[in-house]
C-alpha cells in the first residue's frame, strides 16, 4: 500500500508540475503579445507627441509674429516703420564695425618676430616687405615708421604715433552714427508718446467725457512708440559697447606693438653703427 501510494504521490506531482510549465509556457505568448499591442497602443502616442511638439513650436511662432504684427499697426505702422528704420541702419553700421575690426585683429608677437627676422636676415626692405605682406592696422603702422629709419630713430618714434593717431580714426569710423541711432530710437518713441497723448485729448475733446475707452486709443499709441524706441535703443547700446571694447583691444595691441618695434629698432640700429 505504501508503495501505491507513493507511486501515485509522484504521479500527481508529476502531473501537476508538467501542467504548471505547460501554463507558463502557454501565459509567455499571450504576456508577449500583451506587451507588444502596449508597444503598438504607445507608439502612436510616441509619435503624435513627437509630431505634436514641433507644430506646437510652429503654432507658437506664428502667434508671435501675429502678436507682433497687430501692435506695429495699432501703434501707427507710418511712425512705427520710421523708428524702425533707425535700427535697420543703426544694425547695418554695427555689424559693417565688427566685421572689420574683426578682420584687423593681428597676431602682434608673430609679427614682431617675422619683423625681428627680417631686419637680421635682409634689414629694411625685408621688414618692410613682411609688414606689406601683412593685414591689419599693426602692421600698417610698422611700415610706416620702418620707411621713415633713414631719418632716424626720432623720426620713426614720431611716424609711429602720429600713424597710430590715423588708425585709431579709422578703427571709430562711423561710431558717431552708431550714437546718433542710438539717441534717434527712444527720441522719436517719446515723439510718438506726444502723438498720441495730443489724439487722446482730441477725441476727450469732441466726445466731451473722459473716459477708458475714449482715451485707451491714443494711450496705447504712446506706450507702443515708446516701448520700441526703448528697445532699439537698448539693442543698438549692446552692440555699440561690444564695439568699443574692440577698439579698445586693437588700440591697446597698437600701443604695445610699437613701443616694442622701436626697441627692435634702436637693437638693430647700434647693431648697424658697431
């Protein structure tokens, strides 16, 4: 009897155990598959969001440009346009600054080097010929005192200065309309700021009662002008600054560089006189 009933104790566990893999086996598809149609059911969602974000973007930008749009007009789109015109031109002269200061930056140690090289190596005329071969104000002014050595070491101190007198003018050219911009933006903002009180008080005056909506045309007139004289005025201060900081730099460079070509100069001058 024991041994019958062991006999059907390990048939029983066998037979529940083959039927618990079977099961399992038979849950993985349907667990697999489950998870594939949440793949499927998210995916879409994945992608409407992915092309939901760029047409938010674009919905955004739109908005904005409407927004803009509407307030140039109910500003006055006549005196709008004229502030405007102060930043186009004001915008043009800074960056026409900036890409030539840009252009005159030099590297003054390898030119002073290459100038050093060539007074040992063929003097004058092989200087010369490296700071004509070489852009930039530095290099300017280097050969204008160097074309002056025969005159003598007073004379290519003073060719020197009164030459970085004439880059220096040329390095702020056109600042001074830069300024002019900057001081036209707010003034014709606060004119128009004058414009429109002088409409609102019109339409007190032939309404005959002071009220929101009667004045509200002429005021946001005034605010609208003014608000965009204030900023054209601000944007054209930042370039300006960002301007004279690089003048600023070359100038500094200018200075530098020729305090040390004159001690290359008087060098290889007494290296010529012994």
């Amino acid at each position: 009897m024991k041994k019958v009933f062991a006999t059907l104790t390990v048939l029983a566990m066998l037979t529940f155990g083959s039927a618990a893999v079977m099961a399992q086996e038979a849950a993985a598809p349907a667990e697999e598959a489950a998870v594939e149609n949440v793949d499927e059911v998210a995916a879409p969602e994945a992608v409407e969001e992915v092309a939901e974000a760029p047409a938010e973007e674009a919905g955004g930008l739109v908005a904005l440009h409407k927004t803009l749009k509407t307030k140039f007009i109910e500003g006055g789109a006549g005196f709008m346009a004229l502030t405007l015109v102060t930043l186009v031109f004001g915008l043009a002269l800074c960056i026409e600054r900036i890409i030539y200061l840009s252009l005159s930056k030099t590297n003054t140690k390898k030119l002073l080097a290459d100038v050093e090289a060539a007074l040992k190596q063929g003097g004058i005329e092989k200087a010369l010929e490296v700071c004509r071969n070489t852009r930039g104000p530095v290099a300017s002014i280097f050969y204008q005192g160097l074309s002056r050595y025969d005159e003598g070491i007073d004379v290519v101190e003073k060719t020197v200065a009164s030459y970085g007198g004439v880059q220096l003018g040329l390095l702020e050219k056109n600042l001074s309309w830069i300024t002019l911009f900057i001081a036209i933006a707010p003034s014709l903002g606060f004119l128009g700021t004058i414009i429109g009180m002088i409409e609102a008080f019109d339409k007190i005056q032939q309404v005959g009662d002071i009220s929101a909506t009667v004045v509200a045309g002429g005021i946001k007139v005034a605010l609208l002008t003014t608000l965009l004289g204030l900023i054209i005025a601000v944007v054209l201060q930042l370039f300006y600054n960002y301007i004279l900081s690089l003048v600023e730099g070359l100038v500094n460079e200018m200075e530098d560089s020729s305090i040390s070509l004159l001690d290359i100069v008087v060098e290889y001058d007494k290296a010529q006189k012994k």
